[in-house]
C-alpha cells in the first residue's frame, strides 16, 4: 500500500491545527529551524558541558541579578517592594515534564505514521512550545519550617505568591465566564455637579467623584486600558474639570450603562452593576476556584506570565538549561514511549544518536518475497541513506518502498533518506554511499588508447613492403608468394578506419557476426 509517511519531515511536523482546538486547549508550533537538531547543540549554546540536570533554584542569587541598575532606593535608603521581589529568590524545586495532552497527541501522530525520529529532536519539539511543557514546582523547607505555599487557580493554572493577587486574577480573568454583560439605555444623570473626572492618559471623562458608581468606572478603565498600573498610580493621572461645557458633555454621553445578567438566568433575570456581580461572584464561585497545592503543577507559558517575580525567573533558567541539555525531558519522553510500546535503536553504533518509531522493525526476508520487492529491499541494504527518488524510478517502486516502510522492513528516517533494518541502522552523510567516480573514469581510460591509432600508420608502411614484389625476379618459384601478401593488405587498411572511428569494440563483443549480417548495418 502506498502512503505519505515518506513525505514528512521534523521540521512540516507542526500539530498546531490539531491542538489550537478549544477542546485540546493545547497549542503546539513547529520546532527552531535555526537550531541544528544534530549533534553540538549543547556545545554552541552552553559551552563545554553546558547545561545538566535542572538546578536547585534558591540556594543562591545570580550576580548579574544583584548588580543589576534595577534596584531603587527611597529616600529612607531602603529598596521599594518591587525590586526587593525580584532579588529574592525562589526556594523551590522545578522539574521539567512534556504536557500531558501535547504527549498524548504526540505519540498518536508517531503511532499513526512510521517514520523514526530523533528522541532528542522531539524533546526540543516540546522545550521551543512553552504551552507544551509541564513544570513541578516543589516548594523547599528552610530551617525546619514549613515552605511557603503557592496560591492557583484552578480553571487556568494562574499562579500567585500572595492569595490577593491570585483573587484579583480570577475576578478580572473569570468574571464573564458566570455573568453576562448587557448594555442597555438609561436616562441622563439628573443634579448639579461641580466638577466632572478626566482621564489623564485617554482623555476619557469618567463622571463626577461624588456620583455613584465612579470608583467602579475608575477601577473598570484600570482593568481593561491599564492593566500594569497600581490604582493609585492610575488616580494620580486624574484631573478635575470644572467647567459646565465639560460637565454637560459628560451628561450627555451617559445615556448609556453596562449591567451584568447570570448566564442561563433568562431574560427576567435581575441585572446587577459591576460591583454586586463581583460581589456575588466573590461569595458563591471565587473559594471554589482557589488552590494551594503541595506541588505545583503548571506549563511553562502560564510560568513566564506569573506575576511573582522569583517563580518567572526561576521557570526562565529552568527552561534555559534544559534547552542547553534536554536530559530531563529525553528521559521522561522515553519513559512515556516505552509505556506505549514504541520502538528505540541506536543508529550506527552502540553510542549513536537513539531514534524512536511507532512501527516495530524487523529484517526483511528476501528468500520468501517477489522480485521485484526483494530487489528494491536489496538496493536499500547496498545502498544505506538513500533518498527516495534515488530508490523508486517507476510508481511501482514507489508503492513497494512504502510497504517495506509501513511494515517496518525499511528504516525510513524524518530527513527523507531510508536504511535497511539492523541492529544499528546506517544514519548520516558518512554512511552515503555515491556513484563512484572511479566508474566513469575507466570509459575515458580506453580514450587514450587510441593513441595507438598511429600505429596502423606504420602498419601502412608494409606497403612499401610491397617492393619485394618486383623482386622476384631473381627466381620464378618465390612469384606466388608475393600473392598472399597483397591479402594482408587489405585486412590492414580495414582495421585502420575501425579504430579512427572508435568502434572496434562491436566486432569483438560478436566475433561470430558474418559479412551478411553487417552488410545491412553498414548500407
């Protein structure tokens, strides 16, 4: 049967389409094309030995994190909060594990297919989709006392150091998925004003401070325009109008609120301003979302965005290191694979670069198969890391190679070359075995040899042997003898033209071929 298994690559291994799915809710892209996959990567990224296990984060401060220009001091001389989180360190372990739904689409696509990848290639497959990897955070007991926990949320893995920021992520980010925004028509505010609040930074009028509801208009602009800045960061940028053009320009806009309805309440459902949803929000389905878990459990992606500054450093170097020297996901990928009966080898030696299949490879049994299979499997074996142009010349070949491929007879490698199956299939430019120039050369060699074309100029010069014809005269018995030597004669100018031509080979390879026969190739 024919397939496309042959057609793939590593680098057209992209399962984005597959896992950007919202039930998959992982999303996997296409490796580093600029990373060399083969062998050295350790070496240009880390220097000599680089890399290793994933460190011990928290038993010391990097340097460059202490010189750093960063660090502010008040006018009291001591640093502010923000700079004092990031110089402290975060006293835990992390453990670098592929994703569990990303794995599992994995080794559907390796099982479906029969190509055999490098295990090496695959864990960088992982490490370059941070969404893909999985990290244990252990939190470390210091001095005998109990190690500060993490606060996450459940619904999406957000982490926090502090359960008040953690509560601020889960109101902002999961508000919408219980209640419903409507915007609906209200009559203009009615009273006398001062004054009306104007957005510093947008422009924006947010309405008089003493109406009801501004502090949930200005927290609502802090929300979803500047999500960086502290409210009171925000407040100063206020400034108050006090001019009735602005504040009847402000009384006319406000035609118009935003009221929250509880999903699947019905139209009758009461509606609620922001601050009582939040409310409701907060008693009924906020406790239930919140999690402190011994070990914490999180992708590399949702790491990097933490708000707690140690934990997005930490998860960096982790990452870092492990792509410096992928052991750790290498050996929790070949754990999962032999779970799932996959296939390893190593390819040229005992210490060669560990390849892993979805089909089981066994030798080909060319005694029991048809010829034409058999000769396509013996062209593989003579000819190890051929591509398959080189294999198959015919569709029929084509369709042969595919079924050696697709019943593990054949090693058919992601760089599109293909090996027989032995214990240590042949991978690599050292094993390609080209046309040899040494077979060319030898149908020039019989160039030169013509060379000896002059010599039938000399064999021409019998002819002037042709004067011991008048010699005869001395006696009349040796006249016959000048007879036989007008025939050699002949034979000799034929030869003549035969090599100028270049084709005294044919009258050697039939030796046996009569005049009649060459007559008709000769008119």
């Amino acid at each position: 049967m024919e397939t496309d298994a042959t057609k793939i690559d590593l680098g057209q291994f992209d399962f984005t389409p597959d896992w950007a799915k919202r039930d998959a809710g992982v999303t996997v892209g296409k490796t580093n094309q600029r990373r060399d996959a083969g062998d050295g990567q350790s070496r240009r990224d880390g220097g000599k030995g680089g890399g290793g296990p994933a460190p011990r984060f928290g038993d010391g401060q990097r340097r460059d994190d202490r010189r750093g220009g960063g660090f502010r001091r008040g006018p009291g001389g001591a640093q502010s909060a923000a700079p004092r989180e990031r110089e402290r360190p975060l006293d835990a372990d992390i453990k670098i594990l592929p994703e569990t739904k990303a794995l599992g689409t994995v080794m559907k696509k390796l099982q479906q297919g029969f190509l055999a990848y490098k295990l090496k290639d695959l864990a960088y497959f992982f490490l370059d989709n941070p969404s893909s990897v999985l990290m244990k955070v252990t939190p470390r007991r210091a001095d005998g006392q109990p190690a500060a926990p993490f606060h996450q949320c459940k619904a999406c893995g957000f982490t926090a150091s502090d359960a008040a920021s953690l509560e601020a992520h889960i109101v902002a980010a999961h508000l919408g998925d219980y209640y419903e925004a409507r915007e609906v028509e209200c009559e203009p505010p009615k009273g006398n004003f001062s004054c009306v609040a104007k957005c510093g930074l947008s422009g924006e009028l947010l309405g008089p401070p003493n109406i009801h509801g501004y502090n949930a208009t200005v927290r609502e602009m802090i929300r979803t325009r500047y999500p960086s800045m502290s409210e009171s960061d925000y407040r100063s940028r206020i400034v108050m109008l006090r001019d009735a053009e602005s504040i009847e320009e402000w009384r006319k806009g406000a035609t118009k609120k935003t009221v929250f309805v509880p999903k699947g309440a019905g139209e009758d459902a009461p509606e609620l301003a922001r601050e009582q949803a939040e409310a409701e929000f907060r008693r009924n389905a906020l406790p239930a979302m919140v999690d402190t878990p011994k070990n914490l459990m999180l992708t590399a992606d949702v790491a990097l965005k933490s708000p707690c500054a140690p934990l997005r450093r930490a998860a960096q170097e982790a990452l870092d290191a492990e792509r410096r020297n992928p052991f750790a996901m290498m050996f929790a990928l070949r754990g999962a694979f032999h779970h799932r009966k996959m296939h390893f080898f190593r390819a040229n030696d005992p210490r060669g670069q560990e390849f892993v299949a979805g089909v089981e490879l066994k030798p080909f049994d060319a005694a029991h198969a048809i010829p034409e299979l058999a000769a396509v499997a013996k062209f593989v074996e003579e000819n190890p890391c051929s591509s398959k142009a080189e294999i198959a010349k015919t569709p029929e070949e084509e369709k042969l190679l595919s079924w050696l491929v697709s019943t593990g007879h054949v090693v058919a490698f992601t760089n599109g070359v293909f090996s027989a199956v032995e214990k240590h299939p042949k991978y690599g430019p050292q094993w390609r075995k080209r046309a040899k120039s040494a077979a060319p050369a030898p149908a020039a060699e019989p160039a030169p040899e013509p060379a000896p074309a002059p010599e039938p100029a000399p064999a021409t010069e019998p002819a002037p042997a042709a004067e011991p014809a008048p010699t005869p005269a001395p006696a009349a018995e040796p006249a016959p003898e000048p007879a036989p030597v007008p025939e050699p004669a002949p034979a000799q100018t034929a030869e003549v033209p035969s090599a100028d031509a270049d084709t005294a080979e044919p009258p050697k390879e039939n030796p046996e071929t009569t005049d009649n026969e060459t007559a008709p190739q000769l008119a």
